[in-house]
C-alpha cells in the first residue's frame, strides 16, 4: 500500500507539471512578464523551503521513534528473561507460568512477524491473530496469555517470608511487562496524520505546478521534472515505511524476542 501511495505521488507531481507546461503557452504577455515570473520563483522557493524544514523534521521525528521501538524491545525481552530467571527460584510450582510464559513468547514473534520463520516446535497457539497489514501488534489473545500468567503468579501461597518476597517481585515484573507491552502497542501506530500528509503533498503539487509554468515544453524538461518527481516521492515513502515499526518493508528486527525465547528454552 505504501509504494502505491508513493506511485501516486508521483503521478500528482508530474501531473501537477503537466498542467503548469500546458496552461504556460495560454498566458497573455502581461503574465508572463519578467516580475510575474520574479514572484513565482520566490513563491516556489519559500514553499520548497517549507516542504524541505518539514521533509526533515519528519524524517528525524520518525527516525528517533523507530529506534525508541527498538529499544523498548530490547528491554522486552530483558524483561521476559528476567522475569522467567525469577520464576524458576520458586520450582516446582512455577513451572507451568515458565511454560506459559516461554508459548507467549513464541506466540508473539510468530504473529508480530509472519514473514520471518516462526520459532521452531508447535507449543504456540497458531490461531494467534498476526500483525495486521499496517503495522498493528495488538492481540487480545496475546493479552489474555500474560494476564492469565498473572493470575496465575497472584494464586501462589508462600509458606515464608522469602516466598512471600519471590512473590511480590514476580507481581511487580508481569505488571511491568503488561505495561511495556502496552507502550509497544501503542508504538506501533503511525503518528503522521492524513491531514498533515495530504497539506505537503500539496505544497508539492503546487511547487511542480511552478515549475511547468517556468519551464518549455520538451523532452529534457519532462525528464528532470520525473526525476524530481522520484526522489521527493521516494523520501516520503521511506517516512511513512520508519513510521510503521513492525509493517513495511524494514520491520523492527525480532532477535530481541528471539534471543529471549532462546533463554527460556535453556
């Protein structure tokens, strides 16, 4: 979807080219005077300054998100370890919460990445919904396999205070891990908003629109202005592909989760 959204960006510009070449020839001579052309350079370059500030901004804003994502899974996946390292100070009795927590594992790189091999054994549920075309992680059945490990973990009676100290870090570790699920969830929305995209896109229209009335109609002008038209069309796609973390052609590397389920597994 979002290389036939970059494929008709340029389609718009070259369009907007199009109509800048054919509408330059109908001009009276008092349009197309040296003063009217002085201001529609400056227009153009106030708005290709513009497009510019804010091609940059986004491209830094999406940058700086991807690899927050990244970081909050690797600490996931810490957190995963961790948690299953605590867990196995109270065997036997935790066992089954290591069982269900090593599945949730599994069950999460198998759905948040259905392109890649899913994890080897089949001690996962495989009617797991998986990540949805536009990057989206959340799963209800993901959910309900922490919060039942959860429960599980609050059912257990501790004999002494050192049980009753297991205890209390393993409440506060799946509490933390329900939370830092949550956090990637909600990471893995886009935040450039439609409006937005739609305003840029227009400035742009509008600059190839400037472009065509400054410019003959031949061969080598079509030329320049398509390949103008591609890089500008190529950078918004690459923002809007870092702006889905867990969709797009660069997904977030699984190996946080990987290395995780690996310890699980030891």
């Amino acid at each position: 979807m979002q290389f036939l959204d970059a494929l008709l960006l340029v389609a718009i510009l070259i369009a907007s080219s199009a109509i800048g070449l054919y509408v330059r020839p109908s001009l009276s001579e008092r349009h197309r005077n040296f003063e009217t052309f002085d201001l529609i350079r400056m227009v153009t370059t106030m708005l290709v300054t513009f497009a510019a500030l804010v091609l940059g901004l986004l491209t830094t804003s999406v940058k700086a998100s991807r690899d927050g994502v990244i970081a909050d899974l690797r600490g996931y996946g810490v957190m995963i370890i961790e948690l299953d390292q605590l867990l196995r100070e109270y065997a036997p009795e935790t066992d089954p919460m290591r069982v269900q927590l090593r599945d949730y594992t599994a069950a999460a790189i198998a759905c948040t990445w259905p392109t890649e091999p899913a994890p080897a054994g089949s001690y996962y549920p495989r009617d797991v919904p998986k990540t949805t075309a536009d990057g989206r992680i959340e799963s209800a059945s993901l959910g309900r396999m922490l919060t039942d490990i959860g429960i599980a973990i609050r059912r257990l009676d501790p004999t002494d205070s050192m049980h009753r100290r297991l205890v209390d870090s393993y409440v506060a570790q799946i509490d933390a891990l329900i939370q830092q699920r949550w956090k990637l969830v909600t990471e893995a929305r886009t935040s450039i908003s439609m409006p937005f995209y739609a305003v840029l896109v227009f400035w742009m229209a509008v600059v190839f629109a400037c472009f065509g009335l400054g410019a003959p109609c031949n061969t080598l002008v079509w030329v320049m202005l398509c390949l103008g038209a591609i890089p500008i069309a190529s950078a918004i796609f690459v923002i809007t592909v870092l702006d889905t973390p867990f969709g797009g052609l660069f997904p977030a590397p699984s190996a946080p989760l990987r290395s995780a389920l690996a310890h699980l597994l030891q």
